[in-house]
C-alpha cells in the first residue's frame, strides 16, 4: 500500500497523483510539485489515502512543499505576463502572416519558460516566429498546436443547453463520440442540433449512450415482420424510451397501432417481408399476446389531473348519502305529524263514535257472490267532508 493525494493545477483539468513525503493535505490546499514541466503550482482535491501499488501507472513524484503566499504571488505575476506575452505573439503572427489562431500562453512557475496554444488546419512552419519571441520575451519559448475540442475546454463558454461546457467543468478526458450515438438515440443529423460550440459532435451523446443501447436489445427493428394481438404487420416506428412500437396490420395498413414491446413477437427482424409459407396463428392465439389492462394501468404514471378529479368524485360520493337522508327524514316526519294530527284532532258534530271492533271474525263472502253495494262506506272520505279547518292541526274546535 502506497499513500497517495490527488492535485489539479487547472480548474476541470485531470487529476494526478503525487506522494505527499511525510504532509498531510486536506482538499482545497495549494501544494508545490515537481512534474516532467517543471516546478508548479496546483491544488489538493483528495487528501492523503492509500491504494494498492498495482494501481499506479507510473512512479510517483514527491510534493516539494504546501504553498505559501509568496507563492500565490509569483503565480498572480506570471498571469499578468501572460497577458503582455499573448498580445505580443498576436503581433508577430500578424507580421509573418501565418494561417493560425492563437489560444493561450501560459508562463511556467518558475518563469523561465512560456508555452503558446493555438489551433490551424493545417501544419503551420512557425519556426522564424519562435525566433522572433525569444529575442522579445527572453524566455524559452514553445508552441503548441491543439484541436478545436481542447480550444473549447481553455476557453469555455455556455452549451445550448444554457449551461457551462462540459469539458470545462468536469470532464477530464475526451470520449470519443460518432453519428452512430445520434442515429441510436433517434436524434435528428441535423449538425447545428447535435453538435457543440467546437464544431464537433455534443459530449453529452455518450452520457445515454449505455442505455439506448440495452433499450435497443429488447425492442425490435424498423420493418420487421410481426405479430401483435390485432393481427400480424410491420413495424413502421419505434419509441425506445416508452418501449412501445408503432406497427401497420396488413388487414388496416391505413392506420398504426401502437403497442408495447411485450405485445409483439417478431417473426422476421428488418426485412418487412411476410416468409414464404408463413401462416398467420389464430385469432385467439394472438389475443393472448395482448397485455394486462391492469397492468397497464399499474405502469401507467397518475397524472396531476386524474387525482384531482378522483378526489373530487370521493368526496361528493361521501357527501351525496348525507343530503339524501335529509329530504327523507323530513318527508317521514311531515307523515307521522300529518297522522297524529287526524288521531288527535276534533270529531265534527253529530258524527257517531265508530262501533268496538268485534273479535269473532265475520265470515267472508266468496269473490263471485260480492256485488258492487256490498261494499262498505268510506268514513274516511266522510270525515274529510264535515271537517273544519284547522283540525288536522289540533286547534280547539270553534264555538257557535
């Protein structure tokens, strides 16, 4: 085990490793290495930890010391340099007439050595320029030429995403990235939708690039010959995120249907043709292809307005029981007030009290010998005649 630290030396620049002889450094500290450049200066990102010796590429270098302010001093010179240098080297590459543009210059720790940045299309002999530099800056000069993705990331700037470059921010090395990665993620080719402001093709196709491609495994091609619950046809789109296809039924090809990876069993993959000799199963065999609705109710997500609206129904469902009993109970009470008012109130005059119920049960008449005035009257309907106003109500009966 080998005790290691981690140091940056340009903010989203790659980390390396160095050992720290014998200090201990916290994240965020500023150190002093010595590197294959020289003496420079760079910050602590992870503190003292140990790894395995098989971990380590190459030997390490030791930590010359934790930097001091003379030390954040030297550095806040040499920027101001670097300035005075760049505006030179632009003067000189306008005398030459050179075909190339400068990026940045960057001074060493030490100050005895400046290194220039540029881009070009081509191979550019900058050999008189670099004479023309050393007899103005008196350093040891060096020229450097780098890609348009490397300008990007000294530079930055703002993606159309709204945000910071990636390669400026954290990226430490550059994925390789191809049209491949567009076409698998049904992006549309066209070059100012996917590609960056370097020029080249967006870093951020190979974030999803790992997904698409185990979504790809179990979705089936453009054209292929299928079988769906509705029949059989040809798969004319594909959602890879939705997991669902589109597919054109040979006996409706008008209209698509949509249906979910688990519904269709491809019978010929990327060709559109039916085989020869192909006969399409049953109906009710295909049917059993066809997904659950409840589970398609289940994985389906609960948008904002279908809760809302069964809220809603739950409480007036809960609410509707409580005001029909109210018009019920005043209906039953109005009856049994209307009832012992007719019990209560006063009998007419000369109306004869109604004989005692006998207990000896008369013996009725069979439905063939009763005739029409066998019936008896209705004291009911007779009472209702002489009544007074206001008796049903229980009020006294009114004085002659």
């Amino acid at each position: 085990m080998t005790e290691i630290i981690a140091v940056r030396f340009k903010s989203g620049g790659k980390q390396y490793y160095f050992s720290p002889n014998g200090l201990t450094f916290a994240p965020g500290q500023g150190v002093v290495v010595e590197t294959s450049r020289g003496v420079e200066l760079g910050e602590c990102v992870e503190g003292n930890r140990m790894v395995d010796e098989m971990e380590l590429l190459a030997p390490l270098r030791p930590v010359i010391r934790m930097a001091t302010d003379e030390d954040y001093k030297t550095a806040e010179r040499n920027k101001e340099k670097e300035a005075k240098a760049f505006a030179i080297c632009q003067e000189k590459i306008a005398e030459h007439g050179l075909d190339m543009k400068l990026v940045e210059a960057e001074y060493s720790f030490e100050g005895n050595k400046v290194l220039f940045f540029f881009t070009s299309e081509g191979r550019v002999d900058f050999r008189a320029l670099v004479k023309d530099l050393a007899s103005a800056i008196h350093a040891r000069i060096e020229l450097r030429q780098i890609g348009v993705r490397d300008e990007a990331k000294m530079l930055g700037g703002l993606g159309i995403c709204g945000r910071p470059f990636c390669c400026s921010q954290f990226l430490d090395e550059f994925q390789p990235v191809s049209i491949k990665m567009a076409k698998t993620q049904n992006l549309s080719l066209n070059p100012t939708k996917i590609s960056g402001t370097c020029g080249r093709l967006m870093c951020c196709l190979k974030y999803e690039q790992e997904a698409y491609e185990d979504l790809v495994k179990s979705a089936p091609k453009m054209d292929s010959f299928v079988e769906t619950p509705d029949g059989v046809g040809t798969v004319s789109g594909v959602n890879l995120l939705r997991q669902k296809v589109n597919v054109r039924l040979d006996d409706d090809p008008e209209t698509p249907h949509c249906y979910h990876n688990c519904e269709v069993c491809v019978v010929r993959s990327g060709k559109g043709k039916r085989p020869e000799g192909y006969v399409p199963p049953a109906p009710e065999e295909l049917a059993k292809l066809r997904k659950p609705e409840e589970e398609a109710e289940e994985n389906k997500p609960a948008q904002p307005e279908s809760r809302l609206s069964a809220a809603i129904a739950q409480a007036l469902n809960h609410e509707q029981p409580k005001q029909s009993q109210q018009p019920e109970q005043e209906e039953r009470g109005s009856r049994n007030r209307r009832r012992r008012g007719r019990g209560n109130g006063p009998k007419p005059e000369g109306e004869k009290p109604a004989a005692p119920k006998q207990e000896e049960k008369k013996p009725q008449p069979a439905p063939e010998q009763k005739a029409e005035g066998d019936k008896k009257p209705n004291r009911n309907r007779h009472r209702r005649r002489h009544r007074r106003p206001g008796a049903g109500q229980g009020s006294a009966p009114a004085q002659e």
